[in-house]
C-alpha cells in the first residue's frame, strides 16, 4: 500500500533551482516538499566541491535574490565561508568561491527556516495524470512507493523524466543527440599557489602538451582547468571531460565515472610528477559521480536563441541577467568554448515563457531542463541563472496557485515586479548596474 502525502507544491530536484523553488513558493506561504534522489542539497555543486558559481555577477553587480542571498550568509559566516573572485577563464567575469560543505548546510537552513519538508534518498518514478494536470506523482524511497498530491510541480531535477513522462516534448542536447560532455572533478591540496600560477598559462598547456605526447593524459587533456580553490593553496581540478555520454542512461553514466576516475588518478599522478607546486600535494574530494551538464531540454511557450542573446535582448518577462559566455564543453567532436555571448558591456535576460510548457496546466521547470538552442544553452545554464529561475517559478506556481490559475496564465508583469521587490536585479525596472 502506498503512502500518501499531500501538498501545494511538490518541487523534484534538489540542486541549486530545485533549492530556490522550494524556498520561494514555501515563502509565499505554500506548503512545499522537495523531492532529491541523493543524499544532499546542492547538485552539482554539492558533489563537485570545488565547483564556484560563475555567472552570478553580469557586468560586475551580482543579480540579487535568493543568490544573492546565499552569498551573503556565508561571507558573513566566522569565517567566512565565501568570497568573490574575478573568474581565470576566458569571458568570465567574477564568480563565488565558497565552502561547499557550509554551502549545503546553509541550504538546508534556508529550506528549514522557510518549512520545506525534504524527501532526500527518493526517486521519482510515474506522473498520475488528470487531463491537462499532473494530479500526483508516484515516488520511490527506501521504505516502497510514496504518492505526493500537489496543486503545483516543479520539475528541476536537471533530467525532466517526470515532465518527459507526462507528454512535454523535448529535444536531447543538440537536437541531433550530441551532448556536452560530462566532468568528473577533485581537489589538491598542499599546492602552494604562489608556485602553482607562477607562469602566464592559464590552461597549462605547455605541460599538458607534453603528459599528452607521453601518453600520460588522454588527448582531451590538452588544456588543464586548474582553479585556485576557496582554501589557501588547495587546487580545484575540473579538466577530466567525457565525450559521448548520454546523462540519461544510469549505465552510461557508470561508466563514464569509473571512466573518470581513472584520468582524474592519472591528471593527479601527473600534476605531482610534473607540474611545479604539485611536489607535495594530494589529491583529496573526488567527486562520486560525473556531473551532467545537458541531457533533455523541454519545449515551452519560448526558445530562446542564440541570436537572441547575442542581441542583448530585454524580455519583457525577463526573470534574470546573463552575460555568461558560450560555454560549450565538448559536445560531440567539438572542442571547448568560452566564446563571448554579448558585446562587451552588454547582457540579457532570460524570459519566463522558456520555463513554461504549452499543453501542462500546473507544472513549471528550471535549471538546465530550460527550452533554448544549443547556443543559448552554452550561455544559460549557469548555476546562479538556475537558482535564479528556481525562485522565478517558485513565485509564479504560488501565484497561479492563489488565483487558480493555470501556469500558462500567471501574469509576468506581477512576476517580475515581486521578483524585483525580492531584490532580483537588471529585469524590470530595476538596472543591474
């Protein structure tokens, strides 16, 4: 016999969007549970540590909101748990460094504080369907079979199986089946950084080339993305990029990780053996599993383009300003890009039709399940834009909630304007410089 639960919001995915959903619609009043299949908050960057949040700070000013928010509480820990640094990657701008265990901590206060009910270790499984609505939905956890019915889902669970599954259509990657390739990360510690970037190489390629040529790095090792990390002279290492895998096969991903710890083993061995600063380091924090940066992407009311970007476009709805790069990681046979997305001093806005499905009466979505071309993607998928867009249609499911709405009719105008009042900045009339 299943068990039964009942709520206004379920939100499924609790990585950066899925985390901003939840808090915001529990905010606004709305009983919420979020529904995550692992064991913590944070996504990506809960099991990359290391991973900073690039994108948060278009043309230098942070984009406010509950990013922003985060951001301050832990800087203002003692110590401080976070500091903004400017970004050693081509056209990237400052990005946050922090403590990604005080980060997930801090997450879950936030989530606490605001009375989301967590559902950690849970799986989701089948969409119960009442004609346009999703009714409930059928989870899994240790104890067996768990129904939640919500007058709202969210689905930011990166993946979009339950939207998949209740008819949104979708395109994967590229629409050819080309995605980015997806990274295993780690850390070295012991590395004194007044050695490690003493040489004007950003990407180390005068090193790489020649683990490369011996045959002691895989030929994608060409360019090594070795970052300061948040603590003195400890190294992040988000260099070890597998081609060809489709996130949204369990086996493939298996494998692409065990794939990935053997050049993580091997780039570690060989930054100890031939990189000046690495003499007495170690690697420490592995990351368990690849991270995913594209598999499914769902149709909604809007896509937005390339050219869109590239025209430093100002959606009427726009829920948050972007000026990332095209940061495209090896999406079939192509290479890396940090290409410039908008003309220097310039950004955009990313509109909430994009989060929108047409035929789904209450369900939105966030994060990387966003509807855009390949191109824009590159540029969107920031961890700051995602979080920005969990608290966008957190807002928005409690206001089509309240008036008993549709989500295809919740007013952007009163979106953008209690997204402005929540700080949120460069949409609406609120400038972001």
């Amino acid at each position: 016999m299943s068990r039964r639960e009942t709520c206004n919001v379920v939100v499924i995915g609790g990585g950066t969007a899925g985390f901003a959903a939840a808090c915001s619609a529990a905010r606004q009043g709305a009983s919420v549970r979020l529904v995550e299949a692992g064991s913590k908050i944070g996504g990506v960057m809960s099991f990359c540590p290391g991973m900073p949040w690039g994108g948060g700070y278009p043309l230098g000013t942070s984009i406010g909101g509950i990013f922003a928010e985060l951001t301050d509480r832990l800087a203002g820990m003692n110590p401080p748990c976070a500091q903004v640094r400017p970004s050693t990657l081509e056209n990237f701008g400052r990005e946050v460094l922090y403590d990604h265990e005080a980060a997930v901590f801090a997450m879950f206060q936030m989530l606490e504080e605001a009375g989301v009910v967590c559902h950690l270790g849970t799986f989701a499984g089948q969409p119960v369907m009442d004609g346009k609505r999703i009714a409930a939905i059928e989870f899994y956890d240790r104890r067996g079979p768990l129904v939640i019915e919500a007058g709202m889902v969210i689905d930011a669970s990166g993946d979009g199986d339950i939207s998949a599954k209740a008819g949104v259509p979708y395109s994967l990657g590229d629409g050819h089946g080309n995605m980015m390739g997806v990274t295993l990360s780690f850390t070295m510690i012991n590395a004194p950084w007044v050695r490690v970037f003493a040489k004007d190489d950003p990407y180390f390629q005068a090193e790489a080339a020649v683990g490369v040529a011996e045959g002691r790095l895989h030929p994608d090792l060409a360019k090594l993305y070795l970052m300061r990390g948040f603590h003195p002279d400890s190294v992040f290492c988000n260099s070890v990029h597998i081609r060809g895998v489709d996130g949204t096969d369990p086996q493939q991903v298996t494998a692409a990780t065990q794939e990935g710890r053997r050049r993580c083993h091997q780039l570690s061995r060989f930054l100890i053996e031939c990189v000046p600063g690495f003499e007495n380091a170690r690697m420490v924090e592995l990351g368990p599993t690849v991270g995913v940066r594209e598999t499914r992407r769902l149709e909604a009311l809007h896509r937005i383009s390339g050219a869109e970007i590239a025209a430093a476009t100002k959606f009427p709805d726009g829920i948050v300003a972007c000026d990332n790069p095209i940061d495209d990681v090896m999406r079939g046979e192509g290479e890396m890009t940090h290409a410039a997305a908008v003309a220097s001093g310039s950004y955009y806005t990313i509109p909430f039709r994009t989060l929108v499905p047409a035929a789904i009466d209450n369900l939105l979505f966030a994060g990387r399940l966003i509807c855009a071309d390949p191109i824009a993607f590159a540029s969107v998928r920031g961890m700051p834009q995602c979080m920005a867009m969990g608290e966008a249609v957190g807002i928005a499911a409690t206001m089509a909630l309240m008036a008993g709405l549709t989500v295809q009719q919740v007013n952007s105008d009163a979106l953008v304007a209690a997204l402005v009042q929540r700080g949120v900045k460069g949409i609406g009339d609120m400038p972001l410089v």
